[in-house]
C-alpha cells in the first residue's frame, strides 16, 4: 500500500470534539433500490450516551442528506417495508422504556405506531414482496396471554425484583443478566402484531433470522442445549400463518448462523462455523441448502477464508459475503462454487443489500475514514461515496503498512499510524496495540479504540495482526490455537521489532496496550519481557483457570481452553517477572472478561509483581475502574475518561512528561 497523508485536524486533539462527533452506524436500503436510510448517532442532550437519528441519503449521492426522525429518545434499526415505508424502533414517549415499532409511510407525514409490547421491539426483518415483517420481543415463559406477560413484568417493576431462578445456561450475556423473560419472533403485516413462537425458552438467545419473500416463513438459528452446560445452534423453518416449526438444518458438528433466503424462496444461504476442540481452531464457510430436498452443499469449497453475513443478489445468481482478507474486509461474490473479489480497496465493508440493477449499497469503513455509505458498481467496480467526507477524514499522521518474517518463516502484516512530523531526526514513540478477539483483525475503523487520538499525541501506533488473526488462511489460526502465550506473543515481537527499526521510530521510548484478547496478550507481554516502558491492560484476561468457568459463555472458551492449555498460557503464572508499571482498566458490568480478572490482576500486581507496593503502599501501577460500564467502556463522558487516563499514564512513563488527571476523577 502506498502511504496516505492528510492534513492535521483538530478533531483528534479535543476529546469533547470527537466523542460528539456524529457516527453513521447502520443502513437500510429499499427493496426497489430507490431509497437508503442511515442511522447516525451523537450524544443526547446531556452527553451521558449517544442516541441515533435516521436519515435518508441520495442513493446517487449528489443531494444531502434529510433527517427523518427527531425524537430525542433516538430511533434505530431502520429497514423498508414492501411498499417502500420506512420500519423502526424507538420509544413511544419519553415515559416509556420500551422501543416500540413505528413505521414512516413512503408518500410522507408522520410516524404511525405499528405496535407496542412493555418488553419492546428490535430486530425487524421484513419481506421483499409481502406487507410481512418480524421483530424479537422478551416472554415471561409462564405468560399464555400478552395479558398475562405484562402482568408479571410489572409486578417485576413495581416490587423492584430482579430476582432470576435459571435450570439452564447460558445466565449472562456480554453486560446485562438473561431471564426470566426469554426471546420470541414477533409477526406485523403493519397493524398490530402477534407472536409465532411458544415455547421458545433460550432458542431464540441471540438469534439470526430471514423472513421469506412472499411472508409466509421465516428462518432462525435455534439453540438447542446440550450436555455439561454446552449448547449449539441448528436453522429452523417457522410458518408464519401458524407458527408451525421444522429443524431445516442439524449439523451436530457445527453452529449455523446468518440464514439469508433467496429471491424464489427456495434456498437458504447461511455460515456453518465447526466446533472446536483443544487442538482444532474452528472452520468457517458459506453453505447453500435447497429446502425441498434437504440438500447442503458448501458454496464454496476449500475457500480459506472465513465468509460472514450472506447476502443474495436480486435475481437470485449469487451471493455476496464479506471476509477478512489481509487487514482489509472486502466484499466478495460467490457464484458457480467461486468466491470472487468485488471490492479492491484497503477497506472493510458491513451493511450490504443488493439493489435492483446490480448496484451494491453497503458502509465502508478503514482507517483512513469512519463508516459512510457507498454505492458499489460491480462492472467497473467504481465505488461511490453517498455522503461527504467529514472532519474525521483528515488525520494527524499518515498511514501505512508493514510486515514481519518470524523464525519460523511465518509472514506477519501490521498497519501504522505515524504522526506528520516525525523523521529520522524526530523520532517518535512506538505504541504497540494488540487487538481483541482473538479471531479478528484490525482492519476497520474503531470510534471507540482509535489511533489516531494516539498519533495526535505524537506516538507512533501499530495495529500488528499476529497468529489468531482473521484474513490469513486457516493454517494463520490454527498457528495459534491453544498456544496464546507462543506464536501470537513472538509474533508481536517480531514485527514491533520491525517497527521500532524504522528511522522514524524512538525504539528507546515504547508502550504496549490491549482490551479483551488483546489485554490478555499486554498480561502476558508484561511478564515475559521488560522492554515496554508502559502498559496498559484493559478487560483482560488474567486467570484462565479462573475465566474459564466464570465467563458468559464458558461452553464456547473451553472448547479450546483444556486444563493444560490454562496452565500453559496463564498470565497469571509470570506475575513476579513483571517489572513494567501497568495501567488496568475494568467495566464492573463486563460479563464476558468478568471484573474478577481485573480485580485479581490489580492485587496481585500489588501484591505479587516484580515492581510490588512499597511499606507505605504506593505504586507505579494503576487501576482504573467503572462500576457502571461494560466490556468497552462506551457512554461519551467514559470514553473521554479513559483516552485521558491512558494519555496521562502513558506520557508519564514513556514521554516523562506529567499530564493532568480529569478533574472529575477526584
């Protein structure tokens, strides 16, 4: 890639600017092709979380943008009816909790109120050539009336009880306690709606799901639970008239996920991820099922990337797909067995629909730009922005792209951030930022884990792609699989070695920072070498004897995470060879890195590590934490916080500059 340059803006240099900066987030397109809707969010009237706004967008691209919605609770989840009239959620007034379904008629005028549940609505799916749509709302799973279900919710409510009695599991999900109530698929031709599903319990926990053209069935995932506490998902066909369901697909080797109906309605694409075991990483593909027949068939096969999100062209010919591919995420179309590149871009692409005429609408993001609509060729491949450029296009730095060979012959890529000024005579500090997952890749644009807030700051910053990572070919995971601690750690030490050998790098001043997967690998870099001057380790992994059990989905983790492979690559073990002062950082509400880790990481440092409290109890280490947040610390005046802290820490121990604390921290 040919390094990219943009002038300096002031966006990355105030907080308050950038976490108020609007953010598109979602995209609808019309079934005729002739509208689009976005969702774009910014933060509410008092700045404590962000709230989204639907805007409609010339799908050429040449007339600005209308808003649509004003109400200041936010509107969200947009999609298009039939008939071309805007569905989405939000709530009903400012006293209700609950998003209710409301729907924007085509020729114009107010928002009319399709249908309204206590639980609320979301996830709306609507069919191409029917008045036919579904969405999910919550079931208490003793309630046979919608009578009965409001009942117990507000008995719940006004006797303040939060009280859950589980008999299965999972109990948790990401930040928020499952139960009583469970999901079910609702049913709206625009007036009113009703439930097609009984007796639902946690099937529907998280489901993927189409609804067919003409309306009369829908497709989901359904979790079926199994022995020791595990559970896997199988696609089920549910008649909408009836609810009648069928199992379509069972593979008892495999999660199925993402069903995408064709355009006659006769086939079902959908992503089969195998399960993993202690020694096999999953394989991900895109199968085709015929549903008279019952016939799978891969679409693609020995594809050695990992496709996601099917989408089918209008006519039917084929399917588009999204896969990560060399720290980007092009759009792929797959046809007669072929996966065949759309897009050639160093993006990454979500969103897709198909249009009528061929056209591809989708959101395109990199690190060179936030997520905005595009509207994609596929002759030519032109790609067309359908709104401009913004402040957060011109970047403090450039952009550009390195890579690695390991001992063992291993080729490892990274993208780096590098501020304009720096040179061979300006050296700047290398920040090393590992991320999360760890099946994934940097390779898009992060509102909330962002560069270039570094790179503003001077620091050099590289976002490396180590074994594990997605967009490498299956043996590039597998590589890494039950071997955290191995090939994912000499992997980001060869290529920051690469990094800090460039002349415009201070390889004398460096720091390491990571969240989730990748505050796990800054755990472990803490205590098998010295060479950072910081770190900083966010919702990460510290135990793994301890995260295990404890995790929201422990089931998925030890599929992989045997007794053995816990010792083997625990951080924990190496807490007395850590000699480098550490930030960590914890969301008490994060039930996927439960605030054990954190808490246990932040004693034991104390307590255990090589650079220990002295006899009056002062550290070089710090803790930061937030009672209320989750796994990514996401409302606006957090998020502020957090860069701010993590400037100051990190401006202490690699610049050796003292940077004020938020005066909100007390």
């Amino acid at each position: 890639m040919t390094p990219v340059s943009a002038k300096p803006a002031g966006l990355f240099d105030d907080l308050d600017r950038y976490v108020s900066a609007p953010r598109v987030s979602d995209l609808a397109v019309s079934t005729d092709g002739s509208r689009a809707v976005v969702a774009i969010a910014e933060p509410d009237s008092g700045g404590s979380k962000y709230v989204s706004a639907l805007w409609e967008i010339d799908v050429d691209g040449v007339q600005p943008a209308r808003r649509l919605t004003w109400n200041p609770e936010g509107s969200s989840g947009p999609a298009f009816s039939a008939a071309g009239d805007l569905l989405f959620v939000r709530r009903a007034s400012a006293d209700d909790e609950a998003a209710a379904l409301w729907s924007l008629p085509r020729s114009g005028g107010e928002a009319r109120l399709v249908a309204s549940r206590a639980a609320g609505f979301s996830g709306i799916r609507a069919a191409t050539s029917s008045a036919v749509f579904v969405a999910v709302s919550d079931v208490h799973p003793s309630a046979d009336t919608e009578e009965a279900d409001e009942r117990i919710l507000s008995a719940r409510k006004d006797g303040k009880i939060s009280a859950v009695l589980h008999s299965g599991y999972p109990v948790r999900h990401w930040d928020h306690d499952l139960g009583p109530a469970t999901p079910h698929l609702f049913v709206s031709d625009g007036n009113a709606a009703r439930r097609i599903t009984d007796s639902a319990g946690g099937a529907l926990h998280e489901a993927s799901y189409d609804v067919s053209p003409d309306g009369s069935f829908v497709v989901s995932t359904w979790t079926v639970p199994g022995a020791l506490a595990t559970s896997r998902t199988v696609l089920v066909k549910i008649l909408v008239a009836s609810g009648e369901r069928t199992v379509l697909v069972d593979d008892d080797a495999a999660d199925l996920g993402s069903p995408a109906i064709s355009p006659d309605g006769q086939r079902v694409a959908f992503v089969r991820e195998s399960l993993s075991t202690p020694d096999d990483a999953p394989r991900v593909g895109l199968q085709l099922l015929d549903i008279a027949s019952g016939v799978v068939e891969d679409a693609v096969p020995e594809w050695d990337l990992w496709p996601t999100n099917p989408v089918w062209l209008v006519d039917g010919s084929g399917v588009l797909v999204v896969a990560d591919d060399n720290g980007r995420a092009p759009i792929y179309l797959v046809r007669g067995g072929v996966a065949s590149r759309l897009t050639d871009s160093d993006a990454a692409y979500t969103h897709v629909h198909a249009g009528v005429d061929g056209s591809v609408f989708a959101l395109e993001a990199s690190y060179l730009q936030p997520p905005h609509p595009v509207r994609i060729d596929p002759g030519t491949g032109e790609i067309r922005r359908l709104l401009p450029a913004d402040e957060a296009s011109e970047l403090p730095g450039i952009l550009t792209e390195i890579d690695a060979t390991t001992d063992d012959g291993q080729r490892v890529r990274a993208w780096l951030a590098v501020p304009h000024d720096a040179s061979d005579t300006a050296k700047a500090p290398l920040l090393l930022w590992v991320h999360g997952g760890p099946l994934g890749s940097w390779n898009t644009w992060s509102w909330r884990w962002n560069p270039w807030l570094l790179v503003a700051k001077g620091y050099a910053v590289l976002l490396p792609d180590p074994a594990l990572s997605t967009g490498y070919g299956q043996k590039f995971v597998q590589r890494g699989w039950g071997r955290w601690g191995k090939e994912p750690f000499t992997d980001l030490m060869t290529i920051t070695d690469a990094a800090a050998a460039l002349p415009q790098i201070d390889e004398t001043r460096t720091a390491a920072m990571g969240g989730s997967f990748g505050g796990y690998m800054a755990n472990w870099i803490a205590g098998h070498t010295d060479r950072f001057d910081a770190i900083v380790s966010h919702a990460s992994l510290w135990a793994l004897d301890q995260f295990g059990p404890t995790t929201d989905v422990a089931y998925y983790w030890q599929r992989e995470m045997s007794p053995e492979m816990a010792v083997e690559n625990s951080p924990h073990l190496f807490v007395a060879d850590i000699v480098t002062p550490m930030l960590v950082i914890h969301g008490d509400k994060d039930y996927r890195v439960p605030i054990g880790e954190g808490l246990r990481l932040w004693y034991e440092l104390l307590s255990e590590s090589g650079i220990p409290a002295d006899d009056e109890g002062k550290t070089d280490h710090r803790l930061l934490y937030f009672p209320t947040e989750n796994h990514w610390v996401l409302t606006p005046q957090h998020a502020k916080i957090w860069y701010e802290v993590v400037f100051s820490f990190l401006a202490e121990h690699v610049l050796g500059e003292t940077v004020d604390l938020p005066e909100a921290l007390g």
